[in-house]
C-alpha cells in the first residue's frame, strides 16, 4: 500500500457510502484481483462481514465470503 493506493481509494467512499478503511481495503482487493487475472493465477476472494463492504465487494464483482452468512459447504466451494 502506498500513497497513490490512498488516493485511488478516495472514489470508493463516495461510490458506494462506505467508510475510509472499507475503501482502502476494498481499492487493495480490486487492485490484487486485477493482476491475478492478468497473469492467470485465479481469483481473489473478499472474505468480510461488514454488511457494507460485501454489498460494495458485490457491486465491484468481486467474490465474496461473509462467515457470518456462508455455510462450510459454501466456503469449501470458493476456496477450489
């Protein structure tokens, strides 16, 4: 995480009414899915339960796993 990261979380705030903390990792996760589809190594998984970071993890297509929510047989299935 750097400066630009910070920055570039900014937008996210706004965009999907999340809190500061919420952007920065949401930013980081959608920056770490990009370059795992770019050199194929599969995909990332947002694993949270905070209500309003899965709803905006769900609006950036991101796959998501809520413990609070996701049965074992769910969580087994994400993970392959």
């Amino acid at each position: 995480m750097n400066d630009e990261d910070i920055l570039n979380a900014i937008p996210l705030i706004i965009t999907h009414n999340i809190n500061s903390s919420d952007a920065l990792h949401l930013h980081i996760a959608l920056r770490l899915q990009s370059l795992l589809q770019r050199s194929k190594q599969g995909s990332l998984v947002l694993v949270a339960s905070d209500k309003r970071l899965v709803r905006a993890g769900h609006a950036e297509g991101l796959l998501i796993l809520n413990p609070e929510e996701t049965s074992a047989t769910e969580i087994a299935a994400l993970l392959r």
